[in-house]
C-alpha cells in the first residue's frame, strides 16, 4: 500500500475503561489498538467499541511496567500500518495501591512508552502522557528532576520512593511530575524527528478510580470541587476532546507543553496543600 492507503494506527494504553476508553472511541478513523493487562476486560471494550466508534479496533494485552511487554506493543501497532499516535492513559492512583507500583506504572511505564514512541512512531506521529493537575503542586528541583525524567536509571525510583515518606498519594503526585518533565525534556528529540510529544493533565474526572478516591478522601474531594472555577467534576469525554484535537494536525505548532483540563482548579490548588 502507498501514501493513503496505507493504515493509520492509534494506540491507547489503559483503553479498556475510564479516560482511555473515551479517548479511543473519539477516534472516528484508523486502526486504534487498545491495551491493558486484563484480556477479557480489552475484549469486552473492543466489542462495546464497534457499536459505537467510527475507527476499526483491536486490543492487545500490555503491562506499561514492563519494558519488553510495551516494546512488543509498540513493534505490533507498527506492523499494521503507520503508527501516528500514542496516548498513554495506563495508570493507577495512589488509593489502595503501594508507592512501588505508582511509580513503577505511573513514571517508569511512562518513559518505556517514551522510548518505545520514539522509536516507532511514523513521520509526524505524536504521543500524548496523561499526567495530571496533581503534578503542579510538586515543586520542580534539581535534588530529584533527573530521576523524575529517566525513571529507568539505576536507584532512581527508591529515591523518588524516599522523598513520600511511605505515601501513594504523593508517589503519584512526584510521578505526574515527572510525566509533565518528560515531555519537556524529550520535545527536542522528537522534533528532529518530525515527531510530537505532550501530555494532558486531568483535574478530577468521574471515572471509577476517582470514584475510589471519593469514598477514601470524601472531605477533600467535596471542597476541591467547591474551589474549582468550572464548579463541576470533569468528564472522561473531556479528556478525549482534548487528546483528540491534540492529535490532529490542527495542532500540529503544540509540543513539548502540558495541557491542563482540570476546570481551572489548578489555580487555586497549591494554596489548598500548603
């Protein structure tokens, strides 16, 4: 096949539920290929994903920890066509999960999804991280940023995991960090490439995990929202309206720069941890 014809590929890690599951039905052309480690669960997702999407679908298993489960993923996509994007929507809150596993998934997944990126994707193709407005409460600092960007280096996730004092909750904050680090540290890179990279920090987005979050922190979440400007929770289609137009080459002048979906409550955010 040549120019046209040939297929475009899309892949959403953590598209079987929540915020990736709305990002891979706002795609409406292409092959989008959703990921996870759960085979069933993509499955089902893929079959709901036909009723209701424009774009062909399919699923493979990944675990965004592994560096050799997303090389695999990433060599397949290629393999069916040209690879344009990769959204990175794999991850897990700091409720009822260990500080190892939210760094491991949150910042290391994302610089395996980096690398792979960079490899495979096609002229012009663009990756987008889901990081998240928690991030900007963390101050940037040289005492941790080069671990925050290159996760994979020998002892750089325990001494991330030494600065949150045995806390999730602020793992994933450092992590988040870190994904909106990356993509600054790596804009350059990609641009000689002819590639994209940025990443889309949700504010609190009614998926199941927030829902989870809600019950385990009622008090905060109720006065978050009542200090958000938009004075709403967020959609997970709000989220895909954002990656969506990011990806297309209407926004083909934005890279290297996080966006900011959380209904303006990032302005007021810093205050309410201090």
């Amino acid at each position: 096949m040549k120019g046209d014809d040939i297929m475009k590929v899309h892949v959403i890690t953590g598209g079987g539920s929540g915020i990736g599951y709305e990002i891979a039905k706002a795609f409406d052309s292409g092959l989008v290929i959703i990921t996870g480690r759960t085979e069933e669960k993509l499955k089902k997702a893929c079959e709901e994903l036909e009723k209701t999407g424009k774009a062909k679908y399919a699923y493979k298993t990944c675990d965004v920890s592994d560096k050799t489960s997303v090389m695999d993923l990433l060599e397949f996509a290629s393999e069916k066509g040209d690879l344009m994007t990769v959204v990175n929507s794999a991850g897990v809150s700091g409720v009822g999960a260990s500080v190892e596993a939210v760094l491991n998934v949150d910042l290391k997944g994302t610089k395996f999804i980096t690398d792979a990126a960079y490899d495979h994707l096609a002229n012009g193709g663009v990756l987008i991280n889901i990081a998240s407005m928690m991030g900007h409460i963390v101050p940037v600092s040289d005492a941790y940023i080069n671990e925050l960007i290159e996760p994979d280096k020998d002892g750089a996730i325990d001494k991330i995991a030494s600065l949150v004092n045995g806390n999730s909750d602020n793992a994933y904050n450092f992590a988040k960090l870190g994904v909106i680090e990356m993509v600054k540290a790596n804009a350059m890179k990609f641009g000689k490439k002819g590639l994209r990279i940025m990443s889309v920090s949700p504010g609190i987005i009614m998926t199941e995990m927030a829902k989870n979050a809600q019950s385990e922190n009622a008090d905060i979440m109720k006065k978050m929202v009542e200090n958000t400007p938009a004075q709403r929770t967020g959609k997970p289609e709000d989220i895909a309206n954002a990656v969506k137009f990011l990806a297309n080459d209407d926004a083909s002048f934005i890279t290297g720069t996080d966006l900011l979906v959380d209904g303006g409550l990032s302005l007021v955010l810093k205050s309410m941890y201090q």
